[in-house]
C-alpha cells in the first residue's frame, strides 16, 4: 500500500482563518473567458500557486511560516476584491504567525526553491511592506 505524505495544516488552517480570505461581497463571477490572464506572477495569480504544504516551513531554518503568509498577503493585497480588509488581514495573519511560534525569516531564498517553488521571497517583502502600512494605520483601519 503507497502512502502520500501526511502533513498536520492545523497551523496553516488557523493562519488562513485568521485573515487568508476576502469577505466582502463581490457580487456574481465575470465570465472567466472575458479576464484576460497574463501569466504566472502577474497579478494575485503567482502568489495563489502556493498550496500551504508546509514544506517551505521545513525548508526554513529559523521554521518560518512567512513565505506562507507573504505569498497569501500578497495575493489578496493584489487583488481589487482584497482592499477592504488589507490592513486589517496582514496584521491578523502576522500577529497570528508570530501567535502559533513560527520563527522569524531571515531572507534566505532555500524554502522558495522547493518542487512547488516559484513563489518569490519577495512576497515576504511585501508582507513586510503591508504590515508596516498596517501599523502606520493605526488600529480598526
């Protein structure tokens, strides 16, 4: 009997829960033929080929969930849908990861070298970039 990997998302599922998602009211779906697409990396559309596996984390050193959180941060933040909850969804997804004892990141580009790759480090900068506007913002913005 073959076995695929098992991995325990528990802590990939509470990151998602805590800000991973848009929950405003986009009202009914284009028709998918009329958006034009223009590849991997533009848009949210890179970012989303991230599957939450967790192998960037086992990858990581310092067991950083960052690439994780950037590349989902980054997608949304990306998207028109996004705007309404960006300052606050990176700040509940960092304060989240920090909250469940992933490490911090320390910009090494190994994890983003992984089968699924193709997920830039530079999501993580954005995330950065994110958080701190957050900040700025101030609270309940």
């Amino acid at each position: 009997m073959q076995r695929d990997l098992v991995v325990d998302r528990g802590a990939f599922d509470q990151l998602i829960a805590s800000g991973g998602y848009v929950s405003v009211n986009t009202g009914s779906a284009p028709d998918g033929n009329a958006i034009r697409f223009e590849g991997p990396g533009r848009g949210g559309h890179g970012r989303a080929a991230c599957i939450g596996c967790g192998a960037c984390v086992a990858a990581c050193k310092n067991a950083s969930a960052s690439l994780f959180v950037g590349a989902k941060v980054s997608q949304l933040a990306l998207l028109p849908q996004g705007h309404p909850e960006r300052t606050s969804r990176v700040r509940a997804m960092v304060q989240t990861m920090d909250g469940l004892g992933f490490g911090n990141c320390s910009n090494e580009p190994s994890a983003s070298r992984l089968p699924e790759g193709e997920i830039s480090i530079a999501n993580i900068a954005r995330m950065r970039r994110e958080y701190m506007r957050a900040l700025i913002a101030g609270p309940g913005r």
